[in-house]
C-alpha cells in the first residue's frame, strides 16, 4: 500500500511539474499565440465588442472603408455611478448615458447613420455577449466584422466560433493597446495579457461570468 501511495504521489508531483512548465511557456509566449489580427472582409455587421471606445472608432473607419453596411451595438453592463463620476460632473463634464456617448462619438466620426440597431441587455462577460449576439440573428447565419482590443482578440474569435459556429467570424483588432512578444517589458501591456491568459484558461476550463452572478466580470 505504501509502495502504490508513492507510485501515485510521484506520479501527481510529476504532473504538476509538467502542467506548471506548459502553463509558464504559453504564457511566455503569449506575445505570438494571443495575437489575432484578422485581414478586414465584407461583412454583414461591424460589431464593436462592449468596453473600451476605442472599439467604436475602428468599427467607425471599418464602415467608412465600407466593409459592410451597418454597425451593430452591444448593450453590455452599466457599470455604477462613482463617487469620481460625479466629480466629473461638477467640473463641467457632460453627464452622458451610454447610448447617447455613443452616438455621440459616432456623430463625430461622421458614422451615426450606419447604427442598424443593438443586441443585448446588460450582459457582463463576452459569453453572454455572444450569446446575446446568437439571440438577436435569430440562428441565422451572418458574416459577422468584431472588433475588439487587441489583448482580447484571441479569446473573443474562440468564445464566438463556439457560440456562433453558423456565423463567418473576422475578428479585427484596434490600433491602440497592441503588445509585442517581448511583452513582459511593457508594465500595460504584462498587465492585460496575464489577465486575459487567466481568462483564456477560465473559459476553456468551463468557467463563464453571468449577470445571475453575485459579482459581475468582464
């Protein structure tokens, strides 16, 4: 018994070496495996994932290079009202709700007209924004123009071919907040690529933050 009990801690001591190795070089080469950057192509949707503007901007220049007719918008969460958020506003910050900054910017960049619509209602995390997406196409098939930051491109295509294997998926990456293969150098750039191999890891594990959740994760 004690030989079998051995056999079997050398054996899980063994494993854990191995997966620690595997774990330490996909995360050191995160810098080539984490990078998608899909060549823009005709499309019925120019889709801005949910977070940072800059997504609205490049989905703005997509559809002016005419990549397809119409942007579609996702209503994810809205975060709550900080105690900085108010401040703001005290100085002289316009007190904007999503939909208007949005169309706002949109005016500005001279793209308010292509808005066909949104998807969505208060979605936390890319899973539910992808299921959100398959919700609102109804199981049509689509040819789908996403566009995201570049730290979460690689998850985001995965998360959307399985949620959305009808679908032709291009995933386009904005022009601000890229990282090299030297990542570890560049404190911004380490900082969202550890986040996004933890996520990566979450979700192909079987891991998906939900709005029934008690705290929200994007």
């Amino acid at each position: 018994m004690r030989r079998v009990l051995d056999a079997f801690l050398r054996l899980v001591g063994a494993a854990t070496l191995i997966g620690l190795a595997v774990g330490i070089a996909l995360l050191i080469g995160a810098g080539y495996w984490m990078r998608v950057n899909d060549a823009p192509r005709q499309a019925d949707y120019i889709i801005p994932l949910a977070g940072d503007s800059g997504r609205l901007i490049k989905a703005a220049e997509l559809y002016h290079q005419g990549f397809a007719p119409v942007i579609l918008l996702s209503n994810s969460v809205e975060l709550p009202v900080t105690g900085l958020d108010r401040l703001r506003w005290e100085i002289g910050f316009p007190n904007l709700d999503r939909d208007e900054y949005h169309m706002r910017l949109l005016t500005v960049l001279g793209a308010q007209a292509s808005v066909a619509g949104s998807f969505g209602y208060g979605h936390v995390s890319t899973v539910e924004e992808a299921e959100a997406l398959r919700e609102y196409l109804k199981g049509k098939p689509a040819r789908l123009l996403l566009v995201t930051s570049p730290t979460h491109a690689r998850r985001a295509k995965m998360i959307f071919e399985d949620i959305l294997p009808h679908c032709e998926i291009t995933m386009v990456a904005t022009d601000e907040g890229g990282f090299g293969t030297d990542w570890w150098k560049d404190q911004y750039a380490a900082q969202n690529l550890v986040l996004e191999f933890a996520k990566t890891a979450h979700y192909m594990l079987g891991g998906v933050f939900r709005s029934t959740d008690s705290e929200p994760g994007i």
